[in-house]
C-alpha cells in the first residue's frame, strides 16, 4: 500500500541526470513519471477501450459502495455473502484483523477521497455530511494505532485535503469550514497517549475512549510492535501538524522515525519485523520488505517528498542498498535474518511485498521493478489472484486473497513510469478476474482458498480506498480528472494529502539526525530524477526484454514451438542444448555455452555462485529460451535437493593434545556416505590428501590409509572425492572450503549434496568446513606433529573423551589443577587461541596442486549452497542441532582456566590470526540462536 500521486519520488541509481526537477519550495520534489515514454511490446490500447475499463471501474465501485451503504452502513464493513454489517463485538472475533474496526463507519471514511477520484463529487458530499452527522470517534473499543492512522485519520485527512480543493473550485462544498480536520485533530489526541513509552515508539493499540492502561482500557500491558506498525505515523501525523498548526504530532511520528533508525542493525542496515516498544531490542530479528516492515521503508522516502527533510531520503536510500543487497534475489524478495543477511529466513512471499515494484519506480529502480512484477503477474496468472503468501517455487503457502489492492497499485506506477500499454492489459486481467471470481450479489467477496475459489465473507475497507482509486487512475486520462493528482501524495491507504504542506507551518527542526549516528556515503544517494533515456534506453523493446524471460517462471512450460525446432535440429546433428544436471562450472565449454544463452555466472563473497539470465544478452532467440530452460531446471534440480532429507549440522572435535575436545566446529553435513546420526562417531588422525581436491586417484595413499583424510573443495563433485579417498583407505573425508576466509559465521549451513547417481557405495562419513573452521585443523597441524579429530552428529563430552581407551597413551592432564599448570606456550598454541585464519595455502609439498581459492564454487552441487543460489532461488537452510553439552563444558572450562590463562604469555600465539574461545563459543551460540530463530519466526 504505497505510492506517490502520478509516480512522484527520489533517487535514481542511474549515472545521468534529467536536466528538470520539480521543486516544491525547500521540498526537492522529483518527478519520475513518464507517461510519454512508451515501449512498444504490446499494441496501444484505443481510447475507446481505456474508457470501456474506465467506466467498468466506476460500475464495479458503485457495486461494492452501493451495497456497503444500503446494507451495512454505519457499521465498520460489508459483509458480501450475508448482506450485512460486521460490528465489532456482535460477530465472532477474527483476532488481530478485528482491531482495525472502532464502530466509526470505517469503509465511508476510508472511502471519502475515492469518490473524488471517480469524478464522484455529489456523493462525495453526501458522504462528508453522513461522516460529520454520524460518526463517533469517543467509543469504548480497543483498536490498532496503525490502522486507525492510516485508514481513518488519514481518511479524514484525504477527505479535507479534496474537500478544501472542491471548495476553491467554487462549485461543491462551499458550506465546508474544516469539520473534517477537527474530527482528524480530535483523533489525533486520542492516539497520543500510545506514545507514552521510554523509546517512543507507541503501543500497538488504544482504547478511544480510555487511551492506555487505565483498568477500563483493556489495552497497555503489550510490550512488542511490528516496524511497519511505528514507523507509518509519519505523513498523517506530519500532515496533521501542518494543517493545524499542532506540532506535537509530527515530533511523536519523527521521535518514532528516529529510534528505529538507531536501532536498525549496523553492520547489515536491515531492520526486524517486530520490536520491543520500552526496551528497543528485536524480537523477530528477520527482514524483507512485506508484512511487518513494508511501509516503514515507503514512509522514509515519501517523508522526503512530502516534508523536504533530507535525512528522511539518506535513511531510504541506506535502507534500499541493504535491500538490494541482501533481500532482493531478481525476480524474488526474500526475508533474511537481520545479524546474517546471507541467510534466508524463510522460502516463501507474502503479498504484501507487491507494493514494492512500486515503490522502486518512486526511486527509479526500474529494472527490479519490472522483473519482480512480472514475476506476480504470472503467479496471479495461474491462482487468478495472488496468494497471500506462496514459495520460492510458486506454491500457494497460504492460499487467502482479500482483495489486496498493492499488486494494482504497482501496475499504475510502471504504466505511469513506462507508457507501456502492456501494464493496461495486466490492469485488465485485474478487472475481469475480479468480476468473474470475486463479484457477489451484495458486493465482493475476499477468497478464502484461490485454488478452490471459495468466497469469504468479508470486504475489507482498502478494498474501495485502494483498489478502485489505483484502477480507475490506470485507465484516465489527465482530462477525465477533476484536479491533478501530480500536486499530491498518496499515503500507504492511497490518501491525498497535497504537497504544498512541505511549505506550511514548519516548526519542527529540520536537524539531520541521521548523521549523528552514521558515516554516510554520499554516493549513494541520488538527489535528483533519473533521465528517461537512460531509464529506457533506445531499445523501443526495453521493458518487454526484462519481463520475456519471466513470462513462464512459475508454469516452468517451454514453448511447443521452440522445443520442435530443437528436435529438428538435433537430428540434423546439432548438439542438444545444456542441462542442468550435467553443468560443470569448471568446464570452460560450459561457460562458453552459459555465456551464449545470455546466463552469467556470477560469485559470491562467501564462495557461492550465483546464476543470472539476461535474454537480450543471448546470441539468438533460441539462445534465449534455451537459458530459460537452463534456469527453470536449475530452480527445479534446487527444489528437488531442497526437498530432499535435510540434515542438521554435525561436529568436528579436536580430542588430541593439547585441545582434549575443548576445540569445537561446526561442519556440514553430506547427504551421502555414513550418517553419523545412526552410527557411532567416527575418530582418527587427519592427512591432507595428494592431490589436495581429491578429484583424482591419491598420490599417498599410505599417508590417508586408517585416517580421516582433508581435502579442498574445488575442480569435481563431492561424491568423486569421498570415492577417491574410500579407494586410498580413509575413514572419512573433511572438505576445506576453497574461498579464502569463507566462515560458518556469516555464510548459511553447507550441505554437501551427491552428484546425481546412486551414491550407496560410498561408505564413509564426509563433512565440510568453511576455510576459515578448516584452517583451524591445518595450522593444528603445522603446530603438531599429529591432530586427531573426531566426526560426530554433536560434541562428544569432554570427560567422555578423557576416559576413552584410546587416550590412555596419550598426554593428558590428571587433574584440573595439572592442567592450569601446562607451560604458557601450550595454553596459547592448544585451547585460548584457536581461530586461525590461514592467509597461505596449507604447506603440502611440491606435488600438491592447489586450486585457486578464486575458482567457482559450484562445481560442487550442493543443498543449500549451488545450484540453488545460482538461479537466485535459494533453498531454506535446515536447522542445526543444538550444542548445548559441549558450549556449558566449555564455558565451566573458561571460568576454571581464566585466572591462569591471564598470566600466559600474550606474545605466544601459533598461526597468522587468532581470537580467544570465548569469542569463537559466542560465534558459534549466535549461529545456532540464528537457526532457532527460524523456526520460531514462522508466522
């Protein structure tokens, strides 16, 4: 629910600049819209035909308008299947949904700017004196601060900014004196005392008639909100401020504004979906741009458009870097975990996220833009409406549609920002599948179930705020409107509120207080509107190209056509295209052939890869499609490993001397080999493998016989090097990651997939390690002669290891006190300086070859990391287990070993880097907090 009146909005990521700007007074005001620039993929839509759906539009609002007043008015909404209205308290309670209903008519207010809009101007009037006649705002009922801002103050607020219009025009409401904005003011007072929190940001609900926490209020004891929830007051309350003269709204929506910023997450610049409103610390640490946190982001750059403060767009614009950074995976938005935003949170969407295409054209973002509205189309193409929430492979997740209105208005946007006529086709599809599916005898229906079609009783009030204003506004031309909606902003519920109020009563300081609490790169930010031409480069095609390749991703069908011209081709001798299944990363005719179809390979910092299709970079259209194929498999092989059994994460401990089990780390588990959740640990001495990848017959095999062999990831598939080391006599195998500094502290679990053949011959346990875990083991064994290690499912106890019979030869401590008392340089070398980052390769001998560390990462197929990042498709990581037993031991160690471990010798160390336990057990109880997290973050 966002967007600005005709596409206005801020900061392009373009280079060049338009030689315009549209300046309202201090407020710079940047005109996106470019209604002129047309790109020709689809045929142009007559005037005849726009005014057809047009005046299809305006049948459709009387429908759900008309039977809201004859059957349910003043009730809050319509129920459509009953013909009647909901009332709060005398129907059965829906839970949270209910909150946006205070018995003050919700659906007319909320309404009132609509019919303005729709050239509706008598019943416009009708309906303000029915507001002012019959609406009570002092009722005893708990309701959401944040809907009853954005639905009714900014109802009310919308409704005054036409009304004043209307009056200047001198034809309707000439007997208005402001009724509206005294109503908006009185609301106003009633929702400040939610603000009554040490931080500032408010309550989540209020009593209207008893505010917060008096015993007749029912409401204040809550102690969390939703980002989205505190950080959408900003242009009601300001506009509010404004229009009255009353500062003290704007102070509390900025005061809000100001400590989400702060408390936003430094390192990633993401912020979480749900807050706790005294303490400021996150309770759901994950983050996307849907439920929960959507509108926080449009209400920054829109507060810069409408109050000129510039610390409001360099917030948008830091936020947006991290989204594109971490979040957007083209064409998919992907919630991540704000503290590791390399890892996805979830493998599913919720609608919501469909305003974000929008908000992109508002800053110039175009490309995204098209790519991830392409994307819903063809989703909302095969349920008729899109999914209230669905998987990263198109599956209805939770199949609800009530009638939301975000996917219109980011169709209006991309029309208004492209011409292209292909958006008015899309806006059609709109209309008739909402009166084929949705059309009911008394109004229109929510879909309980898209994939059954089953109705709902329910016809929410941003159905008519929203939905008809962004459709009608779709089809009209500027002269089938009444006044120019280029002179105002939409809200998040799609109310007009006029720019000029970036003029008006200014007397909140406009201090930049983003700058007090970070160093911001002026690069990033854009101040003034992006040049068409570059948004839309000569290529009359320009925006049908970046949707082409989308337009079968959800279906994953290939045409019929083309698959014919291939067969004939392979029979005149032609090679068959590539597959998925047989791609090989390492293989330069591979590459070659990616690079043909227009796909790029791209790697990541924390080793993986990841694959992009860009079909206008194909050499031909059958190129094209060929990578369109290519892709959908990939997305597929993914999705058939993501489903495939998920393993938690397993251990390897370092039992010999001087570690004695102390040194933990987390690897990653194979989906072939020994599975060391059903059999006993396996345990034995490391050697490094010759060659190192293990992708051939071991040079010294004598040297892994009996032992756990080490070797580098890189060159061949997993399930190759497990048979080679099998064959030279190892025990079990250890994968070094081959991405220098690569860690399990910011890279998601790696799970070590087979190589599409039947794997049962492979006998011995494998795990992987991230290099910088791997490096531990190496500089280990620079230090010592010999390291032995033990593969297990979870830490082993530490006393359990001590008394193991194997240990009896070896040098260990008798009593805690003997052990305090190792030379200084044991401490340092075995167990208080353990994380080791090796910048050099391992010292293997002259024969060894070493990959490069910068060699694709994918030539490994594996869950959870390729081929399923390289189509930006990503696969849910699994959860790990839970190492309780080994970080309680470790840490009684700690408190046992500190006041000797102080005494050591700080200059004794062993390998290039080190970091203390403590600091590593505090890593790795982060990590699995992360994974827990997970689960419990499901909504």
């Amino acid at each position: 629910m966002s967007g600005a009146g005709g596409g206005r909005g801020c900061g392009s990521r373009v280079p060049q600049r338009a030689p315009w700007n549209l300046v309202a007074a201090t407020a710079a005001l940047c005109l996106v819209s470019a209604t002129s620039v047309w790109t020709a993929g689809a045929a142009p839509m007559s005037r005849e035909e726009k005014q057809r759906l047009g005046n299809q539009v305006l049948e459709m609002f009387d429908h759900a308008y008309g039977n809201y007043m004859e059957h349910a008015y003043p009730a809050d909404e319509l129920m459509p299947l009953t013909c009647r209205g909901r009332v709060r308290g005398q129907e059965p309670s829906r839970g949270d949904v209910d909150d946006a209903l205070g018995k003050f008519s919700l659906t007319l207010i909320d309404s009132l700017d609509t019919l303005v809009v729709l050239n509706k101007t008598k019943e416009f009037e009708d309906a303000v004196r029915k507001v002012l006649r019959d609406v009570n705002l002092d009722n005893d009922v708990v309701v959401s601060v944040f809907e009853t801002n954005i639905r009714v103050l900014g109802g009310l607020l919308g409704g005054h900014s036409l009304a004043i219009m209307l009056k200047e025009k001198g034809e309707y409401m000439q007997w208005y004196n402001d009724e509206l904005l005294q109503m908006a003011k009185q609301l106003g007072y009633k929702l400040l005392p939610a603000f009554n929190t040490t931080s500032g940001l408010p309550y989540p609900r209020i009593n209207l008639k008893f505010g917060i926490r008096k015993p007749e209020a029912r409401t204040g004891t809550e102690t969390d909100t939703c980002t989205a929830c505190a950080g959408t007051l900003i242009l009601e309350f300001a506009a509010l401020s404004r229009f009255t003269g009353a500062t003290i709204f704007e102070e509390y929506a900025r005061k809000a504004l100001d400590f989400l910023w702060e408390k936003r997450q430094r390192s990633s610049n993401l912020v979480g979906v749900t807050i706790n409103i005294h303490t400021g610390d996150w309770v759901r640490k994950d983050s996307g741009v849907g439920a929960g946190i959507d509108s926080y982001y449009e209400y920054l750059l829109k507060a810069y458009v409408l109050l000129g403060d510039d610390s409001f767009l360099e917030r948008f614009n830091t936020h947006y870097d991290a989204i594109m950074r971490y979040i957007s995976q083209p064409p998919l938005l992907l919630d991540v975990h704000i503290h590791k935003p390399m890892l996805n949170a979830r493998t599913w969407m919720d609608a919501l996220l469909a305003f974000f295409p929008g908000l992109q054209v508002l800053k110039g973002d175009i490309r995204p833009a098209i790519e991830t509205h392409e994307m819903l189309y063809q989703v909302i193409k095969k349920h008729n409406f899109l999914p209230e929430a669905f998987t990263t492979d198109f599956r209805v997740h939770w199949a609800q549609h009530p009638l939301r209105p975000e996917f219109a208005e980011s169709t209006y946007f991309l029309y208004k920002a492209t011409g292209d006529p292909y958006y008015l086709e899309v806006g059609k599809t709109l209309i008739e599948n909402l009166n084929k599916y949705a059309r009911v005898p008394c109004g229109f229906a929510a879909m309980k179930d898209v994939r059954t079609g089953s109705h709902e009783d329910r016809m929410d009030s941003f159905f008519l705020a929203e939905m008809f204003k962004y459709l009608y506004l779709l089809f009209a031309d500027k002269e089938d409107i009444i006044f120019d909606v280029e002179d105002y902003i939409f809200t998040t519920e799609a109310h007009l509120l006029p720019l000029w109020l970036s003029t008006t009563n200014q007397s909140i300081s406009k201090k930049n207080t983003t700058s007090d609490y970070t160093e911001l790169d002026d690069s990033n930010f854009d101040w003034t509107c992006p040049n068409t031409q570059i948004l839309f480069p000569n290529d009359p095609l320009y925006a049908q190209s970046i949707r082409e390749p989308l337009k079968n991703v959800v279906d994953k069908s290939c045409p019929r056509g083309i698959i014919r011209v291939r067969e004939e081709s392979f029979r005149s001798g032609a090679k068959p295209p590539l597959r998925a299944r047989d791609f090989m990363a390492t293989n330069p005719e591979h590459l070659e052939i990616l690079k043909k179809m227009g796909v790029s390979l791209i790697h990541l910092k924390d080793g993986r890869v990841q694959l992009v299709q860009h079909a206008i970079q194909a050499a031909s259209s059958i190129d094209a499609e060929d990578g369109l194929r290519f892709m959908q498999e990939m997305i597929e092989l993914s999705s058939q490993q993501q489903k495939e059994q998920q393993l938690p994460p397993r251990a390897v401990q370092i039992v010999s001397h001087p570690f004695f089990g102390r040194v933990v780390l987390t690897a990653g588990p194979a989906q072939f080999g020994l599975d060391l959740s059903k059999h006993k640990e396996t345990r034995g001495f490391v050697a490094s493998s010759k060659p190192y990848n293990g992708c051939s017959e071991l040079t010294n095999p004598e040297a892994v016989m009996g032992k756990i062999a080490l070797i580098q990831r890189g060159q061949c598939m997993f399930a190759e090097k497990a048979r080679n080391i099998q064959n030279a006599g190892a025990i079990g195998g250890i994968v070094i990651d081959d991405n220098e500094g690569s860690s399990s502290d910011t890279a998601p679990l790696f799970q070590m997939a087979g190589d599409g053949k039947d794997t049962d011959d492979i006998k011995i346990p494998m795990l992987f390690l991230f290099s910088k875990e791997g490096s531990i083991i190496l500089d280990a064994m620079r230090e010592y002669e010999e390291v032995e290690v033990l593969l297990s499912d979870k830490a082993k106890d530490r006393a359990a290891i001590l008394k193991d019979p194997d240990m009896e030869n070896e040098e260990q401590p008798s009593s805690e006190n003997d052990f305090q008392n190792q030379s200084a340089e044991q401490m340092a070398s075995g167990s208080q300086e353990v994380d080791l980052v090796d910048e050099e390769s391992p010292e293997e001998g002259s024969s060894n070859s070493h990959p490069d560390s910068s060699s694709p990462a994918d030539r490994d197929s594996a869950a959870g990391g390729p081929p399923s990042e390289q189509n930006s498709h990503p696969t849910e990581s699994p959860e790990p287990t839970r190492l309780d037993g080994e970080c309680t031991d470790l840490d009684n160690q700690l408190e046992q070993q500190s006041d000797t471990e102080e005494d050591s010798n700080p200059n004794v160390s062993w390998g290039k880097k080190v970091q203390p336990i403590d600091s590593i057990l505090a890593d790795w109880n982060e990590d699995i907090e992360a994974f827990e997290m997970m689960e419990k973050d499901e909504l």
